[in-house]
C-alpha cells in the first residue's frame, strides 16, 4: 500500500511564483541603471565591464563633532559669500564718489565750469585721502546710488544668511538620517543572527535524522528574506550617508 505524501512528511516539490516575480524586477531594474549608465559614459553597456563590490560597512554612529567651518567647502555658499564681497566694495565706491579725486589742472582751458564737468573729469579716479575733503554733493544722485548700493548689500546679506541656515538644517537632518539607519542596521544584523540561528539548529536536526531536508530549506527561506532587508537598509544608510557628505560640501571622516 502506498502512503500519500502528506503522510510520510513529504511535500510536492513546486515553484513559487514570488521569488521568480522578484528575481525578473530585480534584473530590470539593472538594465535600467546599466542603459543610464552607458547614456552618462557615452559607451555601449557590454563595454562597462561592471563587476560586484561589496557595499561599504556600516558605521556605528558619527564623529562627535561636525565643525561649522566644514560648510566653508560649499560652492553655494562660498558663491554668495563673494555677493556680499562685491556689494560691500559697491558701498564703498558710492560712498567714495563723494569724495572725486580731481585733477585742478584740467579745468585750465575752460570759461564756465559746471558740477557735471568736476564729474566727467573725475574719470571715476575715487579715493578718500587723509586730511581735508571736499565732498561734491550732486542734488541726491550720489544719495541715491549709496542707497541703492546698501539695499543691494543688505539683500545679499540676507540671502546669504538664509543659505547658512538652510545649509544649517541640511546637515542637521541627514545626520539624523545617518544615525536612525546606523541604529537600524545594527538591529538588523541581530535579527539576520537570529535567523541564521535558527537555520543552523534546522540543519543539526536535519542532521540527526529527526527532520526532512525540506524544513531546512524552508528556515533558509525567512534567513534570506531578513538578509534581503539588511542589504536595503545598508543602502539606504550609504545614500543618507552620501547626502550629509553633500550637505557639507566634502567628506565629513578624519
């Protein structure tokens, strides 16, 4: 008399249909990275010669100090920085224009000399020298180009001061990220024990004669799961991770 499989704690061998779903995805997305890839290298994909790294380690948690002088590395900042450079020198340039440097020697040849002639033979040669000034004052002109210059400055200030603070929380929250997900991680890796654990213990039984082969592939299953998660989550810390040394304009390790 033959016993049906259920019986003889025997299970018809079958395919699942999830693992293979996720194996096709999986390889797709892949071709995409490749084709974006070689569009971004200008060579075909079979020329890429891509190979398999390991991902780098996560690391417990971040330096203890984040120094503001880092964020001196950023080219935005550095850019708006010069803005207020430049617009402080304009202050001075309208404020210098109170004070014109004139040669007295040019006007010698002339019968009438007017405020726009002292201007014109200025040629812009502005400086304010020791001692004595005469500031020429020209019916608010040059009032209104000092004001002007300030508004300017003062815009760039807080523009300026804007793009630090936001820099600022930049940091500040992608350095949270990196320590929630280092925190992750390291729960993860406990689990991926646990589950190894198990997997281990199904073998030894396995081993002795008490269970079928099949029970230890079935604990290798949730093993495998808990290690498909512990690859995300080390991904998604190494993206976080790339986000804070972006955030502070270079690398943030000593």
């Amino acid at each position: 008399m033959v016993l049906p499989l259920p019986s003889k704690g025997l299970r018809p061998i079958s395919t699942p249909a999830k693992p293979s779903s996720s194996l096709m995805t999986s390889t797709g997305k892949m071709k995409v990275i490749e084709a974006r890839l070689s569009a971004l290298t200008n060579t075909q994909s079979a020329a890429l010669k891509l190979r398999q790294v390991s991902l780098p380690a996560v690391e417990s948690q971040l330096p203890s100090q984040l120094g503001y002088s880092l964020l001196a590395r950023r080219a935005d900042l550095q850019a708006a920085h010069w803005y207020i450079e430049s617009s402080l020198s304009s202050i001075d340039a309208a404020k210098a224009a109170f004070y014109p440097d004139i040669n007295l020697m040019a006007f010698l040849q002339q019968d009438a000399l007017h405020l726009s002639d002292l201007f014109r033979h200025s040629a812009q040669q502005y400086g304010i020298t020791g001692g004595l000034t005469l500031p020429i004052f020209d019916s608010g002109r040059l009032n209104a180009n000092l004001d002007i210059a300030k508004a300017q400055s003062n815009l760039s200030i807080a523009n300026y001061n804007k793009a630090v603070v936001d820099a600022v929380n930049d940091v500040a929250r992608t350095a949270s990220q990196v320590e929630t997900l280092a925190q992750k991680n390291q729960h993860q890796q406990q689990i991926e024990h646990d589950a190894q654990r198990v997997v281990g213990l199904a073998q030894a039984r396995f081993n002795a004669g008490i269970i079928a082969g099949s029970r230890v592939s079935e604990a290798k299953i949730p093993a495998l799961r808990e290690q498909c998660n512990g690859l995300l989550l080390q991904g998604q810390w190494l993206d976080a991770s790339i986000q804070l040394t972006s955030a502070l304009g270079g690398g943030y390790h000593s």
